[in-house]
C-alpha cells in the first residue's frame, strides 16, 4: 500500500529531472518543494548504503540543493531512516498521508460545478474576473493563466519559483482537474486533483486568508471528490502535515483516515 501511493505521489507531483540510482528516485526541481526535491528510497537496493549516500550528496550538492530523504517504515534498505540520523541527517516535515473510501461520498456538494471550463476574464489580477454564470466551482483540465495566478496568489508562493511551478504543473501526465472556488468574482479557495488507477489524490488545497474557517475548503475538496468518483475512482488519498491542525480536522471532517506517515530526513 506504502509504495502504490508513493509511486502516486511521484507521478502527480513531478520532478523536472528523475535520477535512478539502484532503487533510489533522486528528484530535481530547482528547489521547488521538497517532494520534487528529494530522494525517495523506494525499492530495494544492491549496493552498500553508505557509497550510495555519497553519490547521492554530490548530485544534490552539484546543483547547490539540499540533501533530502523523504522516508516511509517501508524506505528501503531496511535501517535506513537509522543509518542517516546517524550521520546528521534530521527530521523535518513529518506528515499524514490519508485516504478515503468514495462508496459513502455524498453528492451534494459537486451541485454548481463547471467542467472543463476555461476562465480567461480578469488578465489584470489572478483573482480579478468573473467565473462562468451561474457556476462558483470550476474545475479544469488544464492549467490556465487565471487559475495559476490565482494558485500563486492564495498559496502565497514566492515568485522565485512561478516558473518552475508552472513547468511542474505542466509534466502531470495523469489526468488531472485544477480546481477554483469563487467567491464574488473572486478565487477564494483553489488546489487541484489528480487521477491514477482509481485513485484521486488531492494536492496544494489551499484558501485565501481572511476567508478560512468558512467551509470553502471542505466545498473545494468535495467537488474534486465528486468528480474523482465519477470519473472511475474508488479511493481518495492526501498529504498532511502533522503540524496543520486546521487542515487536520477538515480532513476528518469529511471522512479521510490516516494510514501510514512519511516524514523528511535533511542534513544538518
């Protein structure tokens, strides 16, 4: 179960380069988050640890990165997550990954939602325009100009990395929605979805501050919920930080139970 969600993980997140090193995928992204940015001891290895470990140091130190294992109880080889806190590797980001039954999805909440709908109004500012009428969920198949300025906008991401964003966002080979909720012609809630075998899995859900707290969120992730199961998903899964307590109870608000957690490992 660990790895089929992993391997998820890796195909609806991205890397802009993917180095395999016997059973280890070293990810590149220019820095951009530490899930593009890491290595993610997958499968299991042949060759001695601690030789591996120096090769894996010098790709990342070439690229002026920082050293990063992302970790799960099955990283492979096992004692792994010993052997680098051994050699100064410390924790960081511990985080529950979640899934979730769709059988008992209630539907209702996908009601005024806008397929495969282009919003291009409003060039000026990424939340500046209208959504379609009658409509304050849309949900795209493909990244737009609107949608990303809005995605920067309400996650508040430092303009440094807009254009690997972008570039990531554009790699997703899986089918995916990008979801915007509007709120008085304006994005108040936004994230997206992406779908792999029957799976949906949720990433970068996020609402503009002053407007949390509301339930934007929990309508946002519901109508990506809703359109997973209808598109042929039978299980939804999500990343969450231990330390979002806020994101914690929405999650379990709407029926999402932890099973497994992964956690980083970065040299001090």
């Amino acid at each position: 179960m660990i790895r089929m969600i992993e391997e998820h993980t890796l195909n609806a997140w991205p890397s802009l380069q993917t180095l395999l090193l016997d059973g280890w995928v070293l990810r590149f992204a220019n820095g951009y988050t530490r899930r593009a940015n890491s290595v993610n001891p997958l499968y299991a290895s042949q060759q001695e640890a601690g030789e591996k470990l120096r090769v894996c140091e010098q790709w990342y130190r070439d690229r002026e990165l920082k050293v990063v294992f992302k970790m799960t109880a099955a990283s492979q080889p096992d004692g792994l997550d010993a052997f680098l806190a051994a050699r100064g590797y410390e924790i960081d980001a511990p985080t529950s990954v979640q899934l979730m039954d769709l059988g008992a999805l209630d539907p209702s909440p996908a009601a005024g939602i806008t397929l495969d709908t282009a919003v291009t109004v409003g060039r000026r500012s990424s939340v500046i325009g209208r959504p379609p009428p009658a409509a304050d969920i849309t949900l795209d198949a493909a990244v737009t100009d609107v949608w990303f300025a809005a995605f920067c906008e309400v996650g508040g991401a430092d303009r440094r990395h807009h254009g690997t964003m972008r570039q990531l966002l554009a790699l997703i080979m899986p089918e995916t929605r990008f979801a915007a909720l509007w709120l008085d012609g304006r994005v108040a809630a936004c994230g997206l979805g992406v779908l792999q075998a029957g799976h949906i899995g949720l990433y970068d859900i996020a609402v503009a501050p002053g407007l949390r707290r509301r339930g934007y969120g929990q309508r946002l992730v519901k109508s990506l919920l809703a359109w997973g199961k209808e598109a042929g998903a039978h299980t939804a899964y999500l990343q969450v930080m231990l330390n979002n307590a806020p994101a914690l109870r929405l999650y379990e608000k709407v029926g999402f139970r932890e099973i497994y957690q992964y956690w980083y490992r970065v040299k001090a």
